[in-house]
C-alpha cells in the first residue's frame, strides 16, 4: 500500500517550494510482530508475601531512586514493622526512622519467629 502526501504552502504566502512524499508501509511487517510476554509475576514480592518480623534486605536494584537516596548504602537489612495494603514499613538497621517501601524493593531474609 502507498500512501502519497503533498506538502503546500500556505496560499496566502508566497511560495517557496512544493515538496511531494511518498511513504509506504508493508503491512505484512506489522501483522507478523512478535508480541512480548508479560513480565513473570513469580519473581516480584506483593505485601501479601510479608509480615511484621521478618527479616529484609533492601534490592537497590529494582528500587527506583527516591527510595535509593533514603537508604545509605552501608544499611543492609532490616525487620517489617508493619504491613499496610500498598506498603511495607521496614525499621532499617543502623536508621532511626522506620521507611516506607514497595513490596518490589524487598527481599525476604527470614521469616518472623514463631
């Protein structure tokens, strides 16, 4: 399929120059695009996966920045405090304020004792 465009001038101006493009598109190529798979849910942590007293460590991998900047690199691990519907409020070792996280940020060290 061709497609043939004319670019004009505006008529009130003088013109310049007539230009004519001709764009093709193969649509064989985007019938047969690949589609991607979704990403695996298996591998990220939801804050159904945690509960107070477990043991944590920060993924400065996955974290997005904000959260990156908040926790000094030295800090390593930490307990779940609490659990809220969209977050996990971990007590860092070596900070005095408990910090707020998403569940993607976490990894799970230990579980609580019983």
């Amino acid at each position: 399929m061709q497609t043939s465009i004319n670019f004009q001038n505006h008529p009130q101006s003088t013109p310049v120059a007539t230009k004519e493009k001709t764009v093709s598109i193969n649509d064989d190529s985007v019938q047969n695009t690949p589609s991607v798979p979704p990403a695996s849910k298996e591998e990220e942590l939801t804050v159904e996966d945690f509960e107070p007293g477990m043991k944590v460590r920060f993924n400065r991998e996955v974290a997005n920045k904000q959260s990156r900047d908040r926790i000094p690199a030295e800090v390593n691990t930490g307990d779940v405090i609490a659990v809220s519907v969209a977050n996990v409020r971990v007590q860092w070792e070596g900070l005095e304020v408990p910090q707020y996280h998403h569940a993607t940020e976490l990894q799970i060290l230990a579980n609580p004792p019983q």
